[in-house]
C-alpha cells in the first residue's frame, strides 16, 4: 500500500524562541529590564521594535505577568508607543 503524499497532512504547531531574538538596542534595554527585575516568567517575552514603537510577543503564565511586562517596558527610556501581543498559556 502506497501512501501519496499530496494527501498527507502535516500538523503545524506554533512554537515560542528559546532565546530571545534581539532585533535592537531599545528591545536589548527592555529584555535586560526584565532579567534584572527578577521576573523569571518573562523570559519567554521578547520585543520587535520599529524605531521607538515596540511589539511585546511571546508568552507568560498569567495575565497579570503580560500586563507586569507593558507597564516594565513603558517605563524604559526611548520606548513611545507599546503593542502587547504577548500569549497567556492557560
């Protein structure tokens, strides 16, 4: 029995980095804030920044923790507006 493989279906899973991808300074600022605060549940959070507008993604345990990770990088020099597009695994 033979199996054609334009048949097959292929289950994609999206997973998250394991290191956080540094795409600039100001994303470096906000991911090194993290780590020296102390909040080992962001470090599955990343930024993606454009010029100062920075995209929060990845993901965090709780809610609370995604909010803890916009207020932390709303605080950072340099960062004008914020999207939050982290995940809360349930």
């Amino acid at each position: 029995m033979s199996i054609d493989s334009s048949q097959q279906t292929t289950a994609h899973c999206f997973e998250f980095p394991t290191q956080r991808p540094n795409n600039s300074e100001l994303a470096k600022k906000i991911e090194l804030t993290y780590d020296r605060m102390g909040y080992r549940s962001l470090a599955m959070v990343y930024c993606e920044t454009e010029g100062s507008d920075i995209v929060l993604k990845g993901e965090t345990p709780t809610f609370y923790l995604k909010q803890v990770a916009q207020v932390i990088a709303a605080k950072v020099a340099g960062v004008g507006s914020i999207s939050n597009q982290i995940h809360v695994r349930g």
